[in-house]
C-alpha cells in the first residue's frame, strides 16, 4: 500500500518533466520549419531551414570539428579510463585515494576546467611562458593559438576530465570479473598484459558501451568547453555545432536556423546511443540467459 502512495505522489512531478521535456523537443522541431527569426514565428517554409544549415560553410566546418574531437575524446578517454582500471584493480595501496584523485576533474564543471585549461596553455601565462622565464626559450606549446592544433588542446582539457568517470565505469566492470578464471589463465601462463588486452574486454562489453554513449553525450554538449577554452577560435577553427546553435539563436536572432542545428544533434545523438543502447541490453540478456 505504501508502495502505490509513494508512486501516485510522484505522478505529478513525473506528468510536469515528461511535459516539459517532450514539449520542448515537439516545440523546437516545429520551430525548424519555420522562419522565426528574433521571436518565433509559424509560418511554415518546410525543410528551407535544413537546406540553409547543410550549405553553411561555418555548419560544415563545425560537423567536422565535433567528429575530430569525438573521435579522439572518446578513445582517449576509454584507453586511458581502462588503463588506470586496470591499475586500480590490482589492490595498490592508497586505493581509495587513487580513485578520488582520478575522479575528482570530473566533479569540476565544463567551465571551470575550459579555464583552467585556458590558463595552462595560455602563450604567454602558461607553461609555455613558465618555460621559456626559466631560460628554456626553445620551447613552444601554443596549441590554443593555432587553427591546426587548437581542437586537439581541447581534446586534452576534455580527456583530463572525463577519463575519471570511464575509470569508474571500467573498474565497477573489472570488480565483476570471475577471479577464479583470471587465476586459472595464470597457472596456464598466459601473460596478464594479454588477459586485459584480450580476454576481459569482451567480459566488460556493457560497462565499455555504456561509456561510449555517456562519452559520446559529453560530445554533442561540448559547447561549455569550448567557449571557456577558445570561443570557437582562432577564427571558427574550434566551432562546434553547439556554439552554431546558442550564436545562432541569441546573438544572430536566427531561431529558425538554430534549432534545425538543434534538431540535427538530438538526430546525431539518437542515432549513435540508440544502437549501444540496445546492444548492451542485448548483451546483458544474454549473459542473464546463459548465467554468465
């Protein structure tokens, strides 16, 4: 009985988030096919919208930043989560330490770290200009201050962060592994460089797809990072869809254009989390089938 009252409590906060959510998603995909411009508007120009933000040079440019740096934030960030895993799990001293050292970038916010990182690698501030006071002139590290490289500095802000919470992930997998099978490879001496290469990969399979989509949302919300970090520069060298959306809808008046951008990352997100998604369910199911 307890049960049923604490669930029809819950009914109408749960009609209002579900409302709210669903509402603002239907709203903006009306709005995509429109011509609002500063404030809505509803009179309907099918899919011109579209057409406009696909021949966008700047749209392009941003796509293919976002593809850049998901690729390589992505496997950055399971590599070296797996690897501090892995490194965790062998019972070191200082284990708890470890993991709040390891965890806590991500307990910063998008903008605190896009800051920092800002500073870091600042020409002049940072340890470039750190470097060069102690007499090492040489040396050069402006990554920020380079159209070709600044992408790849926001790569290293966005890993640094988020390497913490895929560590998480993989060790909680690393727990579930059978000790016994991992003691039997050893007897029959097979390296432990190749169990964790080869063998646990494959147990931990939902723990993995369920960081690549949590990675991959971190992705499409990039927007925070990068306006702490570079805002978009130099030039439009680090603009990603995100920064297209927000420029487009409040500083260019373009609400039309900005949420057709806005449609086509909810698109891009279903399309890469809904088939993880389904297949971690799937693999789950099939290891609560077999017992494994």
């Amino acid at each position: 009985m307890n049960s049923w009252i604490a669930r029809f409590a819950l009914v109408p906060a749960a009609i209002v988030a579900f409302g709210v959510f669903v509402g603002c998603l239907l709203w903006t995909l009306v709005l995509s096919f429109t011509n609002s411009k500063l404030l809505p508007s509803y009179r309907w120009v099918g899919l011109d919208q579209y057409e406009k933000l696909f021949s966008s040079s700047r749209w392009a440019v941003s796509v293919e930043n976002i593809v850049v740096f998901g690729v390589w934030y992505i496997g950055l960030c399971l590599l070296f989560g797996y690897m501090l895993a892995v490194l965790v799990d062998q019972r070191v001293r200082g284990e708890a330490l470890l993991r709040t050292i390891y965890l806590s970038p991500h307990a910063m916010s998008l903008i605190v770290t896009g800051l920092v990182w800002a500073w870091f690698l600042n020409p002049q501030l940072g340890l470039q200009g750190f470097l060069r006071g102690l007499g090492w002139e040489s040396f050069s590290f402006a990554w920020l201050a380079d159209p070709n490289l600044a992408i790849y500095a926001v790569v290293i802000a966005a890993v640094w962060r988020g390497t913490g919470l895929v560590m998480i992930l993989m060790l909680a997998g690393l727990r579930g592994v059978d000790q016994e099978m991992l003691k039997n490879l050893q007897v029959d001496g097979v390296p432990k460089w190749r169990v964790y290469a080869q063998v646990v990969p494959p147990i931990i399979a939902p723990m993995i797809l369920t960081s690549v989509v949590l990675l991959a949302a971190g992705v499409i919300n990039s927007y925070d990072l990068i306006v702490a970090m570079t805002r978009g520069g130099p030039g439009i060298s680090t603009e990603v869809p995100g920064k297209f959306v927000m420029e487009h809808f409040f500083a260019r008046a373009d609400v039309g254009i900005a949420t057709a951008g806005a449609t086509v990352m909810l698109a891009a997100l279903v399309v890469i989390a809904a088939p993880l998604l389904y297949l971690r369910s799937r693999i789950s199911q099939r290891r609560g089938a077999t017992g494994g």
